[in-house]
C-alpha cells in the first residue's frame, strides 16, 4: 500500500483526488490536512480526520499530492525535502522564483511538477509539438476557457502549450490584443475566457490558407486531473530524485 497524504483536503480538486484514493485498493490515505483555523478541520473522511498538522502526517507518507496555492506548496515542498518525501504538484500560478525552488528540491527528491495532469492533455501536447514540424508556417492561435473563479490567467496548460510552440518555432507571445494592433505578426496569440463553471477547454488553432486546424481538449470533471495525479503518485514513489513531468509518468518522451 502506497500511503498519501493530501493538502488541500476540503477544496475541490482535494476532495477529488481523496474520492479517487479511498477507492484505489493500492493506495492508503493516511492524511487529509488543511490549513489551521479551517471549518473542516476535525472532520472524518474515510478511516481518517481532517488535520492542521502537515507535517506530522507528511512524516510517514510515501507521496504527497498537492493542488493547493503557490504559497503552500512552496510550504509543503520544503517539507517534503526535510522529510525525503516524493510529491506530486499540480498547482498552478507558480512565480518563476518558486519554480526555481521546485528544481532546486528536485536534486534531493523526486517530483512530478505538471500544469496539467490529465492524460489527454499531455498527449495534446505531444500532438501540437508534432504538428507544428508539419504547419511551422500557419497562425497559432492558443484559447484556454476556466470557471469564473479561477484565479490565474493564461491557465498553466496554455502556458505550457505556448512554451512548447514558442521553443520549437521561435515565436513571441501575444495575450489577447486590445487596440489598433495593425496586421497580425509571427506570433503566438493566448486568449482566456472565465466563466461559470467550466471545468478546463484548450484550443489550439492552426489556421493557413484555406483552411484550419484545431487541436481540443475539454475536461469533462475533475475526475480527469485526480486520475492522473494518482498515477503520477504511484509511479514517483520508487524514483530517483529529479524533477519529472506528466510526459514522463506516460512514456511519452
């Protein structure tokens, strides 16, 4: 049994990820924490309650999955260094300074770092980095669609998606364009959309002369991201430390 430990636990995604686990025969939760002062502190889920204390449980998991904040999981991740825990980080919105926390821990654990977490995505990935060797002359066009109360924009999945183009074709980055802008240049254009509750929709446009093509993915549930936050957690426990991504959870590079 792999023994995980959750921050997060009452938020959706924590919520998600724990269902996922209670049902997985190969995994035990042994932590579901939240930060002090919390309504749910206290609370039961499964054979466990509800905890302040992250680092009493951290202690004696074998992975730690983390959907919180980036100032958290910048908490957790020190932690999870002190303790030689492997752990999975899916937040996004991460400054450039916390990542560079992220690699510098990675050199004493292991850790999968992935703005997305879903299979799907990261074969849509795959895809837009093939694609573009074939269409490396067409308009890019990137538009990614969250729930209303998603706080960071471009998505972490856009970013990513634009990172990919952006290295293989040397292109700039536009986000949205507002104005007399003038004739569109050699660019990657990012555009987010926040409304109700849409779970995640990445568009990727490929657009030449006389036609188009689009790449989509749409995420029906959260469920997607738990599954592929588990996968990523068993996979990472027996792995030398480095920082890892959801393409090498898959096989795919």
């Amino acid at each position: 049994m792999i023994k995980i430990t959750v921050p997060g636990a009452a938020g959706k995604m924590g919520k998600t990820i724990i269902e996922q686990i209670l049902k997985d025969t190969d995994l035990s939760l042994i932590g579901a924490v939240e930060f002090k002062g919390h309504d749910s502190i206290g609370e039961s889920i499964g054979k466990i309650k509800i905890s302040d204390d992250f680092v009493f449980v951290a202690k004696e998991s074998d992975a730690i999955i983390d959907f919180t904040t980036p100032e958290a999981t910048l908490y957790h991740l020190e932690v999870a260094q002190k303790y030689g825990k492997a752990i999975v980080i899916g937040t996004t919105g991460i400054l450039e300074s916390g990542i560079d926390k992220i690699k510098t821990s990675s050199k004493t654990i292991p850790i999968v770092f992935a703005p997305n977490m879903s299979i799907g995505v990261n074969l849509l990935f795959k895809l837009v980095d093939e694609v573009a060797n074939v269409l490396s002359d067409y308009d890019i066009e990137i538009i990614e669609a969250h729930h209303n109360q998603k706080k960071d924009a471009p998505s972490g999945t856009a970013l990513e998606i634009a990172e990919i183009l952006s290295k293989k074709l040397n292109l700039q980055q536009i986000y949205g364009r507002a104005g007399h802008v003038g004739a569109r240049k050699k660019e990657i254009g990012i555009h987010s959309v926040r409304a109700g509750d849409i779970i995640g929709d990445h568009t990727v446009l490929f657009v030449g002369q006389g036609e188009r093509l689009e790449i989509i993915h749409r995420a029906h549930s959260r469920e997607t991201f738990a599954a592929g936050a588990i996968r990523a957690a068993k996979w990472i426990v027996d792995k030398k430390p480095g920082l890892y991504t959801m393409q090498d959870v898959l096989g795919l590079r």
